[in-house]
C-alpha cells in the first residue's frame, strides 16, 4: 500500500505508514492494486527462482558429463615406434613414421672368403 503523503510503498496490511506514520485508508481500488502487485512480484521471483535453479542443474550435469567423459573414455592409444606423442591421449600430437625396408634375400647371404 502506497503512502498517499510520503509515496512510501507499505505491506498491504499495515495501518500507518511506516516512514511517516500517516494511517492508511482503505480503499478496495487500492487493496486490489496493491495485492495485484505483491502477486505479480511472487511470481517474477518465483519465475527467477526456478530459472536460477535450472541453469545450476544444467551446468552440474555438464560438469558431471565431462567428468564422467575424463575418467571413463579410456581409448587404445595407437602405438607410436618412433615419436611417442606428450601423454597417452595426446593422439593429435601423435606423428605416425612408418619405414619399411625390403630386403632382398641375396643381399642378406654372406660371400664366402676363399
Ligand atoms: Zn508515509
């Protein structure tokens, strides 16, 4: 209830304003007016409130999400023979090098000395 000599917005159920002291009169324009707002503010806290509450419950179950992802994803690192790369998931820093060296079997036998 809004004080009609100092403007002082009161609770809808006090007699004397609380800043000036002035009693109220009530009228059931204003009664209604007054209550319309205390209603209308309930709701936008409790809008608030519940907004404030899914936005905690969505970044938990991200955080739960990317933590379930850390500890149990546990992929096969591929072998790596000749640069192995910074840590066992540091795929992207891998550098695969293969070499394969053909041999042909007359070069592998020994000439005999005489
Ligand atoms: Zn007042």
């Amino acid at each position: 209830m809004i004080c009609p000599r100092c403007n002082f917005k009161n609770d809808a159920t006090t007699m004397y304003c609380r800043a000036c002291g002035a009693q109220i009169k009530y009228t059931d324009v204003r009664v209604k007016d007054t209550l319309k707002e205390e209603m209308e503010q309930q709701q936008a806290d409790q809008w608030e409130e519940q907004t404030r509450q899914f936005l905690v419950l969505g970044i938990c179950l991200f955080l739960i999400a990317i933590t379930w992802k850390i500890v149990f994803s546990n992929p096969d690192p591929p072998k790596c023979y000749v640069l192995p790369p910074c840590s066992d998931r540091a795929s992207y820093a891998q550098i695969k090098y293969e070499h394969q060296l053909v041999v042909e079997r007359e070069a592998l036998e020994v000439p005999k000395t005489k």
